[in-house]
C-alpha cells in the first residue's frame, strides 16, 4: 500500500450518518427540517438542459450576498458548502508547524483540518454551562496562524463576545480570525461589517442550517482582496454547481419563507424547553435550531434507545465536558412532539 501523508496517518475520518437515519426522526444534523423555500422547488423543477449542461457561474448569487451584506461583490467567495469555505482558509494560510486555536468543544472539523495540514492546535475550554473564555487561557497562547470560533458555537450556543474580538484582532493583526457564522442567521446578525475595519478577519457562512439546502451544498466566505486573491489560486474554480447556485439565488429571495420558519422555530424552542424542565433535566437552547440537553451519565444508553425507536440525536459524548450530554435539533412541533413522549419515556427507564 502506498501510505498518505505523514500528517494523515494518526487521523480519524469524520463519521458520516448512518445510513438508517433516512427512515426515521433525523434530528441529529440540524438541517433544517421545515425544508426549503418553495421557491426553490419550483426553480428546481423548471432547470433547464442547457444550464446543466454549461459551466456554472457564481457572480449572480456572489451579487446577491453583496447586496445584502453591503460589501463589494470581490469580496465574496461562493463555495461547497461551509466546510468547503472553511478548507479553503486553512489550505491557502496554515502550513505545517503552524498553530491554529480555537474553543473546546467546537465542530470536528476545525481539529480535522488543522491535523490534515500538519499543525499544531491550541485549544481553550468554555467556561462554566459553556461561557465563553474571556480571560482564562488566553494571555498564555502565543499569536497562532489561525483562530477559528464559532458564532453561535456547536453544539454549545456559546457567543462571542464583541469586546474580547475587538481586542483580539487588534492584538493579533498578523493571525487570520475565521468567524464560522453557520447559525448565525438564526440570530439575524453577522460579524461582516467588521471585516472594513479589520483586514485579518474572515466570515464564513452556508445555505445548509436556515435555508434548508445542506443537500445541494452551498456557502460563502468573505474576506478582503488581498485575502481573496490567495484563495483564488488553489480553490477550486467551479467549485459550487449551477443548480445549488440557482438554489440559493431563490432562497434569498423568499424572505417570508424565512421569517416563517424562525417564527415557528421560536415556538418550538419554548415548547421543548419547558416540557425537557419538567422532567427536571438541564437544556441549554440557543437562539438556533438545537438544543442541548444533560441527561446524565448514561447519555449513550439514552442515545441508543431513541434510536430503538427510530429517533436519531447527535451522540456529543465524546466532545469535552459533554460526556452526560446529547444534542437533539428542533422540528416542526408534530415531530417534537414524538421526540418529546418518547424521550420522556426512556428516561423513565
């Protein structure tokens, strides 16, 4: 056998979902599971050959997201889905040797990625029920290449705080700061305009969570030209195909669609958090489409259960400090609802 890289030797691959999630309740991968726009659909159906069969083109919907977040359009990178954006950073700034931080625990895939380019990580753990680490840690990490955070952070919720950023891009101006915005939509805010002021900060965004389109794989990066034109001489330059681009494109455009989806996301959160008090269990519910619920040292037994009865959860045992947890993404309350009597029955057991 002819071996990988060094660097690839000692990693796991990212585990991919089972299979037998197709046929149950999914609620382990927070897609958004009130769908797409109906917009989307409908462009879908009427796509024609001739798309299909050219080369696509991003600009439009690179346009788009300009219009919308008010920067110029050079400054966005249409991309794979988000992990693909996040990739794309970390091949173009990170070399082997280099360090790259970020909190724990935090998305697999910042881990993954810094061991596939050979560099070292620095992490910081959240505080106490999952405080951002605003002091503890810090003053002792020399400036890495990469810092990575998420806003809000999976599968925590935790934020950023404004202040410490602010501070941290000042004092680091040579470290590349990625913003994973994934959730952020949910919160209706972005950290963008920020990058005007600061060169070194980097936002990346996706079509997967709150548009409902993790199956066509489709996100964004934005970053400053000097940034972006390094980028562009290793992504990929068709990276995104034309039907996930028209996707999106209408997606943007169904601004009720959205609205409705973080209304009825805003009542099933309520609804979950107070029937998962009443059986006197800990849930932490950020303003995005999980929750994370503590139920205690059994959390695997738990895990297996649902899934005895077709209800898939995320199993985030293995992540630090929630090893007594699991993450569970909010649905339509008719699903919930399920999730809600079952779960209640197994913790009975």
């Amino acid at each position: 056998m002819i071996p990988p890289r060094p660097a690839l030797l000692e990693m796991q691959p990212y585990r991919r979902p089972d299979a037998a999630r197709a046929h149950g309740l999914r609620l382990d991968l927070n897609e958004n599971l009130w769908g797409c726009s109906p917009r989307v659909r409908s462009v879908l159906a009427d796509f024609s050959t001739e798309r299909i069969s050219m080369y696509p083109d991003p600009r439009p919907l690179a346009e788009m997201i300009a219009r919308r977040l008010d920067v110029p359009v050079e400054w966005v990178r249409i991309a794979n889905g988000g992990d693909d954006a996040i990739d794309v950073v970390f091949r173009t700034f990170v070399s082997a040797g280099d360090r790259v931080a970020f909190c724990v625990p935090t998305y697999t895939i910042y881990p993954l990625l810094a061991r596939a380019v050979g560099a070292r990580t620095v992490t910081v753990p959240y505080g106490e029920a999952f405080a951002f680490p605003v002091d503890a840690g810090w003053s002792q990490v020399p400036p890495p290449r990469l810092l990575v955070l998420a806003h809000p952070n999976n599968p925590t919720g935790t934020l950023v705080p404004r202040t410490w950023l602010q501070e941290t891009l000042e004092r680091w101006p040579h470290t590349i700061v990625l913003m994973d915005e994934a959730y952020a939509d949910f919160l209706g805010e972005t950290w963008t305009p920020w990058i005007h002021r600061y060169p070194n900060l980097v936002v990346v965004r996706t079509f997967s969570k709150l548009y409902g389109l993790a199956g066509l794989r489709v996100g964004y990066l934005i970053a400053r030209p000097e940034l972006q034109r390094e980028m562009q001489k290793i992504h990929h330059p068709y990276a995104v195909n034309a039907v996930a681009i028209a996707a999106a494109c209408a997606a943007l455009m169904d601004t009720a669609f959205v609205e409705r989806v973080l209304h009825d996301l805003e009542e099933v959160r309520q609804r979950v958090v107070r029937a998962v008090r009443e059986m006197g269990l800990e849930i932490v519910a950020p303003a995005t489409n999980f929750v994370l619920i503590r139920v205690g040292p059994h959390a695997r037994t738990v895990i297996e259960r649902l899934r005895a009865h077709a209800i898939w959860v995320r199993d985030v045992t293995p992540y630090p400090g929630l090893t007594e947890y699991i993450r569970v993404t909010l649905a339509p309350w008719n699903r919930m609802e399920r999730f809600i009597r079952t779960f209640a029955q197994v913790m009975k057991t």
